[in-house]
C-alpha cells in the first residue's frame, strides 16, 4: 500500500510541477510586477527605509494586530529561513545541477512581487474578534475580497495548507534535523524526534505572541552566523567565485556534465528543481506568509513591503550564499544530497568549525520553521473546520514530527514539493484576480507617505511651534 502511495505521489508530483503549473507560479509573480510597476527593483532601497531602516527610529503604531511588524517578518522568515536554505539549495544543485540556483533567483525575484501581495491582501482583509484576536491569511482575501461564491476556493486553500503543513513545515524539517545530528553526533533519529516534540510544543501552546517572541530571537542571531560563515568560506576560496557562477549560468541552459559522483542534469531538471526548491524555500506563492503578516500592527501595503525583503533575503543572499559554497569548494563531485552536501562544503571551507555552523543553524532554523508552521496550519484548519480543531490539530502536528525524524529523506521531500504545489495553485488565482486592489493599495500608500513627507518638511521649515509668553 505504501508503495502504491508513493507511485500516486510521483504522478502527481509530475502533474503539480508540471509546465501549467510553473508558468502559473512565475507567471503570477511577473505578472504583478508589472502591474506595480516593477515596485521590487524600482522602490528596493525606498523599501529598505521603510522596513528595516525603522528599527533604529521606531515609532508608535496605532494599527490593530497582535505582534509588531518585525515580529511578524522574524516569524515569517522563521519558516522561510530553515532546512530550504541548507539541504534544499543542495538538493536542488544534486539533482537539478547549478544551473538549478539560476531558477530559484528567478523564482525570487518575481516572488518578492508576490509575496508583497500575500502580505498586503494579508493586513487588508484580516478579521479582529471583540476580544481582540487577529485571523488572516489567504482564505479570508479570497473569501472576502472575491466574494461568497469563491468561498469554495478559499476552504480548499485552508485544507491544502494545513495538510502541507505536515510537510515543509514538519517531518522535512524533523527529518533534517535527526539526519544532521545523527550524522554530526551519532544522536538516534528516534531521540531527536521526543525532544523536538517536547519543545515544539512547548512554545506553540502560547499562540502566536510566544511564538513570535521565540522568532525574533532566533532567526536575526542564527540568520548572522550562519552568513559570517558562509563568507569566511568563500573568501578562502575567492579565485573560484567567477567559475561557480559560471556554472550556475550556463547549467541554466545547456545540460550538465557527470563529475565525480554528481550524475549531472538536463535543463528541464535544473527548471524543475529550481523552481521547486526556490518555492520551498521562501514561500513566495504558497501564501501562508499571509497568515502571520496579517497579526501585524502595520498597514497593508507597509505590511507588504516586509514580506518583499523577506523573500529577498531568504533566497537572494542565504541561499545563494550556500550555493556559492557548495560549488567553489567543489563538493558536488561526491555525489551527496541534502544537508550532507552542505555540511561537506562548509567543513572544506572552514575545518573544524564549518560543519558544526551548519549543524547548529539546520537544529535553530528547523526548530523555529516548525513552530511558524504549527501556527499556519492551525489557523488554516481552525478556517475550515472551526476553533475545535484547533488542539488536535496540534496534538497531531506534535505527533507528525517523530515520524518526521525517523523517516526516508528522498519520499518526504517529494511529499512536501507535491502538497506545497497543490496549496499554491489557489493563492496564485486569487492573487492575479487581486491585482487590481493591490494596485489601488500601492497608490494609496505612496499618496499617504509623499503627504507625511510633505508635513515633516512644512514643521522642519517653520521650526518649532512658540512656547508659552516669558513673564519676568
């Protein structure tokens, strides 16, 4: 019977990442940049201002949510930034080749356009309860931005996601985790997976305040390192950058070679797999993002501006980084896969200490990426099927997470790549019948902030307002 589910997989795995499919995903992506005006690479630096450039000036938000907006972003990239960005790069350059990294920028760079929209349509439609409770995400844009008779596509969405949940944000996560700590420390997979379950439950019985708390912790510190080493990697070995991505653009187009190990790859694997992986890796399409975007004290379109830079950095610069390292140090002819691959290229690059920076961030991202997907599985099922499902629903989550640690690599890789094909589909069409609000959203924004700008600048020239008379 197993069996016979795994061949159905693979013939719907065939289907999911199929051409319709893909041209659906890019095409998406491309075709809400233009409608924005191509906004990710003409408003890129204005959007960095915005964001990220508050931290140091922050100021008081008046909007309803239940977390600030870097809490909701560090939440979101907590389960974008994890086991995508170290086994998934690597398993698309086993099996995809390099030229497999080239279609994952693709998938990025149209993908932030697209993840703007989930996490503006994200705020904008979101529901808070008389006691304050925040619920979001792709189900109530498409409820209530397209209407009742769309209702049908909205539950749908909600049951894919919270199945997918199982996936990408569980056993692929878990089985990641037991493989790189049985690798690095002989730890049995059986033992990894009864703490992970003690843990991850642990913070998700505190909704999503405990969780974000969490995030914000672990992404921004582990996120650093993890970069710091992967540079120190690639600056022993600089005279081999100009070849590695050599190979990641010629792979894109001509089929590559058998070296070593590595069987190498036609162009259709290396599109197949880039895709694939770059999906899973930041999210951009499956629209659960939305789901934590929408808890944010922000408004749409600022909301909207984080989620752009949150695809940015997850695939632009953390996954490209590990690309990098695994082709310079030429550990691609050893035939490996996986988080082994990476692991592989940083302790070539880095003895002694590599190995262990990719040990400890595959443990801290795996970790936070399971609780953000607890999160969105919940929600999305909680929109399904009512608040009662909500604590067996974790209960199973939990429970998921041992198989996940003991199961096969390559079968629950497949599986996750067919559920998150299958959950996108929904959010891509409401996303392109969306357009037009989000258009009507970007104009609003704009006119508000050339406004405030126009304020600030009228009170800076007049100075401040007088003070009280002096009496002597």
């Amino acid at each position: 019977m197993i069996h016979g589910l795994l061949v159905f997989n693979d013939w719907l795995n065939s289907i999911v990442w199929g051409p319709p499919f893909m041209i659906l995903l890019v095409g998406t992506g491309l075709y809400l940049t233009i409608r924005l005006g191509f906004f990710q690479f003409t408003h890129l630096r204005y959007a960095w201002r915005r964001t990220f450039g508050t931290l140091l000036k922050p100021k008081k938000v008046h909007e309803e949510g239940a977390i600030t907006s870097f809490q909701a972003v560090t939440s979101a990239m907590a389960a974008t930034i994890g086991v995508g960005n170290i086994a998934g790069v690597a398993t698309a350059i086993a099996l995809g080749g390099p030229g497999a990294v080239f279609w994952m920028w693709i998938v990025a760079l149209v993908g932030m356009a697209t993840k703007l929209g989930e996490a503006t349509l994200g705020v904008k439609y979101r529901e808070v309860d008389a006691d304050g409770k925040v619920s979001g995400g792709v189900f109530f844009y498409i409820e209530k931005g397209l209407g009742q008779r769309w209702k049908w596509l909205a539950l749908l969405y909600a049951f894919l996601a919270g199945l997918a949940a199982f996936g990408i944000g569980n056993m692929v996560q878990a089985n990641t985790m037991a493989h790189a700590l049985e690798t690095s420390m002989g730890v049995p997979p059986w033992f990894t997976g009864v703490i992970v379950m003690i843990l991850v439950g642990a913070v998700t019985l505190g909704g999503i305040k405990r969780i974000a708390v969490t995030a914000e912790k672990i992404v921004p510190t582990m996120a650093l390192i993890y970069v710091i080493g992967a540079v120190g990697v690639l600056i022993s070995f600089y005279a081999q950058i100009p070849a590695a991505f050599g190979m990641i653009f010629a792979g894109a187009f001509t089929t590559t070679s058998a070296i070593g190990g590595f069987a190498g790859a036609t162009v259709a694997m290396a599109i197949r797999y880039g895709f694939a992986r770059g999906i899973f890796s930041n999210e951009a399409g499956l629209g659960s993002a939305s789901i934590v975007h929408a808890q944010a004290r922000s408004k749409p379109y600022a909301q909207g501006l984080w989620g752009m830079w949150e695809v940015f950095i997850d695939t632009l610069v953390v996954c490209t980084l590990t690309a990098l390292v695994i082709l310079v140090t030429g550990v691609i002819q050893t035939g490996q896969t996986g988080a082994e691959l990476t692991t592989s290229a940083f302790t070539a690059g880095l003895p002694g200490l590599g190995g262990w920076i990719v040990v400890i961030a595959i443990v801290l991202f795996s970790y936070s990426t399971m609780l953000t997907w607890n999160f969105y599985g919940e929600k999305s099922w909680e929109y399904a099927f009512g608040p009662k499902v909500v604590k067996p629903y974790r209960i199973i989550f939990i429970g998921f997470l041992f198989l996940g640690a003991i199961g096969g690599l390559t079968t629950i890789w497949d599986i996750a790549d067919t559920l998150n094909g299958l959950m996108a589909a929904p959010n891509l069409i409401a996303l392109v019948l969306l357009a037009g609000v989000l258009v009507k959203e970007k104009v609003q924004y704009l006119k508000e902030q050339r406004e405030e700008a126009a304020r600030q600048k009228q009170e800076d020239d007049d100075g401040p307002p007088p003070g009280p008379p002096h009496v002597s």
